[in-house]
C-alpha cells in the first residue's frame, strides 16, 4: 500500500526542515551528563549496556549472539509506548496486529506466527508470556528490552524457536524517585502516568509503583453507522515489593493489572482502505475488551559456590472481542470471541557465581500449566444466506478448553579454552502434554440445528531435544567473532477454529536449526559500536493458517522452508550531545515445499507472509544547553519497512513505506516537557489484509499522523 495519506508530503517536509534547523550545528552537551547543563568538554563514550537475556548479567557487546538492547532511557527519548513501536527501530524484528489486541502476529528473521502460541518468546521480569494476546504491554517504567534473534530453546525452551522479547521493569533501591507526566495530541488522546520508587527500610525493604491511564478517540470512521470505530481507554498498574534481608538475598514481589476497552479495529475492502485508510463501512461497530492481572515472585541467593535462583509466576487474562469479520456493511457475520486463559510457571535454575573462572555453568528447571477456556459465535446474517453461506440465519458455535502442562531440564556450559577462545554448550529437554474438549454447534434461535453438532476431545505429548553450540573469539576488548547454532521448536497442538474438518483437528510441532556467524566492534575511544549478523534458519513442518473452502481457517503444517540474511546495527557518538542509531536488516524467507490441497496449489518458492525484505532504521538525537538550566531536545527518526505478502499465495502484497518521527523539547533539572510528532507523512499502509471468501481481499489500515504535546516532573 504506497501512501494514499501522502497529501502532508509538504507539510511533513516542512517539518523535516525545522527538524534539519534543530538538529544543526551548536553548542552540546553529554546524554549521559545531567539534563540541567553540563562541561561541553565532558567525555562523551557510549555507555555500556548490561543485559541478562542468557540469564546472566553481561556486557552487551561481549554475548556471542545477535541482540539488541533498548534501554529505559532510549524509551522515554524515543516516546515509545509499546512493543510495536519497538519492533519499527529493532533489525528482522516485525509485529503486525489486526482485529484487536489478541491476535500480535510477531515474526523474527522470517520466522513466526499467525495463529496459536507465538513463535518468539516473551519473557517480563523472567516470567514467560505464552499468549500474543499479552505482547502489547504498557513501556511505561521500563528499565530495558531486550530482543535476542534466533533460537533460544536451550535456555527459553518451547516458542522461542525464532527469538527471544525480554522485557526488564526498573526495581526500587535506596534512592527515592518520583515522577508523573500527562499528555495530549489529536484524536481527543489524553494520557496521565506515573512512578514511584522508595526505600521502606533503608537497605533493607523497598517499594516499586507504577500506573498509566490512556484515552483517545478513534483513528477511524465508520460512515455506514456514523461514528468512530476504534477508540480506546486503557488503565495499567504494577507494583513491587522488594526484600534484601542480607547481601546474598533478593526476593522481589512483583503484582500487575490491566483494564482496556476499546472499539473493534476496523476492517474493509483492501482497496478501499488504499483509497481512504481513514473510513470503513461497517454494519457493526464492535469492541476490544481486556482485563489481565498477573504475580511472580522471584528469589536469587547467592550459596558457597552456587547461585540460586527461582522464579514464579502466575497470569489470569480474559479477553472479549466482537467484529464484523467481513468488512462491509453487508450482514454477513459477526464474530465474537471470550477467552478465559490462566498460567502458573515455575523455573528454578543453579549458577555458578560471577568469578573469573574459566568454567561457568547453568543448570535448571521448568514447569507451566495452562488452563484456557474459548467461545467463539459466529453470527451469519441474511446476506450470508443470500450469498449461499448458509441456508438459513443462524450462528456457529464453538466452546473449547484446553488444558497445557510440560516440564523441561536445561544446563548450559561456558568454558574458556584460551584467554581469546570461549565455548558454549547447551540443551534442554522439553515435555509437552496437550489436551482439547471441544464442542461444536450451528444455533438457530438459540436452539441447536438437528445433526449440527460435533465433538472433539482428544490429547497429545510432545517431547524434544533442544541443542545449541557456540564458539567465541575475542582477540581484545573491543570485537568479538563469533559463531553458533541452535535447534528451535514450537509445539503442536489443535485446530480450536470453527468448521474444522476431522483430518486438520490437530498439527504437528515445528521444528527449526538456525546457523549464524557475526562480530561486534567498539572503536573510536568506545563512541562508535557496529555489529553484524549473518544467519540462515531452515524449518520444517512450519505452522501456516489456511482458509478453508468454508468460512473459517486450520492451521497445517507446510513442508519445507527456510529464511537467510542478516543484520547490522550502528550506534555512534559523533560529539557532545548527539547520538545517531541505525540499523539494517535483509531477510530471504521461502518455502521450499508446500502444497494446499484445498487450492491445489504448489507454494514452493513463494515467499513466506509478514516477512519484509527490507528494514532500516535511522534515528539522529541532540541535546545543547540554553540559558544555565536547561536543555533542548531534538529528535528525528525514519523508519523504513520493506515490501511483504500477507498471504502463502503471494496475491496481497504491502508495499514499502516509511515511517517519519519527530520529538522536541525543553528539559530542566527536574521536568521536561516535548512537541512530538509518528508518521509526520501520514504514511498509508495496511496493518493486516487476507482474502474473505467471496468478498475479495479484507484489510485494516495502519496509524495515521498523530502528534501532541508531553510534559512530565521529577521529584
């Protein structure tokens, strides 16, 4: 989709203009120093970055793998709110959400999913996420994210076969912090957050709290029903309870809960969402409801020789979503969906301490149990039976639980051979036990149609093997070569989708090795880093949604794929003050073997969906004092998305397109206060589009321009 939206081209160059103008030559000072003012003169090197996505705390340019690191810091700069706005500055990292918040279609170096469990793994404060449902999370009060590329079975296990989302919250200490910020912009947003974190007893008892509370109108308007279609009012809190009774104990309580409402996200003919990305014609309007509420409680324990660590976590997520499935303000169907999804996880992992020691090792386990509860109706109306869908008004029913339990064992070695030359080895043994009751039904009146009714209860075991073997040179301080491999998995399961035929009640697991080569440099008196990966994932059995000649769609198992490329990403200090992030990435991902049997098509060589060819991010920041107290703020980012297919048959296809951000700003000793600006082009793309049966192709148009105003104290 090219920019339909693109009538601001010379606005938004404008705006580029006045941004050059910001951005331009002048005094600077250090991002690291003080925001009050600062010696221009002050040593200006890159900051290192810690990050513990092996389980560990390590120096980001000294773990042998391709990560990227986006601190609390660089969130706040950035004014980034959710994972998605994440993904638009991470290399071969893209989310695509369509229908609402439930279905976060996530793909990493062309590898994801598009149905069922998520294909990349989502992990905060330790505790894994199994559902896409839960990936678009507040980033308010985060300390770091952390996106690790490439399979992570050993240490992560089941649905982490294309990668790793790790999300770390800042934890209160002895220094008391405080802060509140609101907002404003068009489309009616209002946004209020706040922080706190405090010692109860000095050293000893601390306190964590944070809340966020979102309003906005709709980005679009339905003008078959006269008012906005996807509007929105999100309430967040997280609270910790910190406990260090002594050095080498510390235990965190950790509680959060959500509330968001909203209106379904709006779907219409691809076409006419090319045409006017900001209007559909919908015969209903639809929500998008959440409420979710989670616990973990982690203790670390520092024993002779040993480092003990346990955490455990429990998630409870309802979700309750309804929409016109078919776009149009034809009646058609409406689709209605209530989960009920309940998690508890248990890992308890042994460490060797943090000494220098030539051999450092890991050892643990891991137990979940899932517990979901789905009802879907599908209400057809009279034009479903005037376009031969049905022979009558009536609903489709499904009500379906699944009960999940498993069990894993996984160790890991890191053994120094030389002082340049480190080892790494690991697996992990992964147990999966799934079990589906399932009944199905077409209603008419409330009353079950004689002969309509359907049956599935049934239960499978999955069990895998998961190796990864790395080899890390690091000649001095400032690069490191490396290279690894690593087997993924993803756990089979069953078809809990309306009309599924006997023969697709269930797949199979999917099963990747991923292969990787790299290096990460630091130079230019540690201002400069660069690092690059190259990679090559091939799949089996991989797990594509197909529609059905029915209304309705079964996950199958394809034959063969693979994907390959790689990704860079520089991070540089020019001078005081000014920082520039970029990063590229190519991916090549094609199915190798690949026939539907429902269209008698043969896919093999096509591309695989939500995979785009080409990413690159650039983002150029800068701080100068003005006065004896404060700063100005500049920010530009571009972002540019590579063209993708939606689907296996490669018929729908999203162009390329750029993404242009602005943010500006005054900052003083203890407030801030910003001008900001997504998709200064208005940019127009499709979030998500598929092929309705007898309809043409469906889409849901992605965020226009919004822009607004931010001002936020700290005490």
């Amino acid at each position: 989709m090219q920019a339909s939206r693109g009538k601001g081209m010379a606005r938004g160059a404008a705006m580029l203009l006045l941004a050059g103008q910001m951005l331009g030559p002048g005094p600077v000072i250090a991002e690291g120093s003080s925001k009050g003012g600062a010696e221009a003169d002050e040593i200006y090197q890159l900051e290192a970055v810690t990050v513990t996505a092996e389980k560990r705390p390590e120096a980001l340019q000294d773990v042998p793998a391709s990560i990227t690191a986006v601190t609390g810091d660089q969130i706040d700069d950035a004014g980034i709110q959710s994972i998605t706005e994440i993904a638009n500055q991470v290399p071969n990292l893209h989310i695509s959400t369509w229908g609402g918040r439930r279905n976060s279609h996530v793909f990493m170096r062309g590898v994801g999913a598009t149905y069922g469990e998520p294909a990349v793994g989502f992990y905060v404060d330790g505790v894994g996420y199994t559902s896409d449902g839960m990936f678009d999370m507040d980033l308010f009060d985060v300390e770091r994210v952390e996106v690790l590329r490439g399979p992570q079975g050993t240490l992560y296990g089941r649905n982490a076969l294309a990668g790793v989302i790790n999300i770390v919250t800042r934890q209160p200490t002895n220094e008391t912090e405080a802060r509140v910020s609101a907002g404003a912009g068009n489309f009616g947003q209002r946004e209020l957050k706040g922080s706190l974190r405090t010692p109860l007893v000095e050293d000893k008892l601390f306190l964590g709290l944070s809340a966020s509370a979102t309003r906005r109108d709709g980005y679009v308007d339905n003008t078959h029903l006269g008012e906005k279609a996807d509007d929105r009012d999100d309430q967040s809190l997280r609270a910790n309870l910190r406990w260090t009774p002594t050095a080498d104990l510390d235990a965190t309580l950790s509680l959060d809960a959500e509330r968001f409402r909203g209106g379904a996200y709006p779907l219409g003919p691809l076409q006419e969402i090319r045409d006017h990305p900001d209007r559909v014609r919908n015969d209903f309007a639809g929500h998008d409801n959440r409420d979710a509420f989670g616990s973990s409680l982690s203790l670390n324990c520092n024993a002779p020789g040993v480092r003990v660590t346990s955490i455990t976590g429990w998630r409870d997520w309802e979700n309750d979503g309804v929409g016109d499935t078919d776009g149009s303000p034809l009646d058609i169907v409406q689709e209605n969906t209530q989960e009920d999804w309940k998690q508890l996880t248990q890992e308890l992992r042994l460490a060797s301490p943090e000494t220098e020691s030539a051999l450092r090792w890991m050892a643990g386990l891991y137990y979940y149990q899932e517990d979901t509860g789905i009802v879907t109706r599908s209400r057809f109306g009279s034009d479903a039976v005037a376009m031969g869908f049905v022979p009558a008004p009536m609903d489709s029913v499904l009500d379906a639980n699944k009960d999940d339990q498993g069990y894993a064992l996984f160790g890991q070695l890191d053994y120094r051979i030389t002082d340049h030359v480190t080892l790494t080895a690991g697996l992990r043994r992964d147990h999966d036990k799934r079990r589906v009751r399932m009944h199905t039904r077409m209603e008419m009146g409330g009353t079950p149609v004689p002969g309509s009714e359907g049956d599935l209860n049934d239960r499978r075991v999955f069990k895998e093997w998961l190796p990864k073997i790395a080899l890390a040179y690091k000649p001095d301080a400032n690069i490191l070569w490396y290279a690894n491999a690593a087997k993924g998995y993803r756990a089979g399961g069953f078809n809990t989708l309306m009309n599924v035929d006997p023969a697709d009640a269930n797949f199979d697991p999917e099963h990747s090795i991923n292969y990787e080569a790299g290096l990460k440099w630091s130079g230019w008196q540690k201002r400069l880093s660069f690092n690059l990966a190259l990679f090559r994932v091939n799949l089996t059995d991989q797990q594509v949604i197909q529609l059905t000649p029915s209304i309705g769609s079964v996950v199958r198992n394809a034959g063969e794929s693979h994907s390959q490329g790689l990704e860079a990403e520089l991070v540089l200090r020019p001078a005081p003050g000014w920082d520039v992030n970029a990063g590229y990435s190519y991916t090549d991902a094609r199915f190798d073997k690949y026939r539907d049997d429902v269209r008698g098509a043969d896919y093999a060589g096509n591309r695989v969906p939500l995979v785009p060819r080409q990413m690159f991010n650039l983002a150029v920041q800068n701080r100068r004092p003005i006065g004896a107290s404060a700063v100005l703020f500049s920010r530009l980012e571009l972002q540019r998305i590579g063209d993708f297919h939606w689907d296996t048959a490669n018929t729908l296809k999203q162009g390329a397109y750029n993404l242009v951000n602005l943010r500006l700003g005054v900052e003083g000793d203890n407030w801030e206060a910003y001008l900001w600006g997504k998709n200064l082009l208005d940019e127009g793309y499709a979030e998500f589009a598929y092929d309705f049966p007898g309809l043409g192709p469906r889409a849901q148009a992605g965020r226009p321009r919004t822009f607004g105003v931010t001002v936020s104290a700290r005490f």
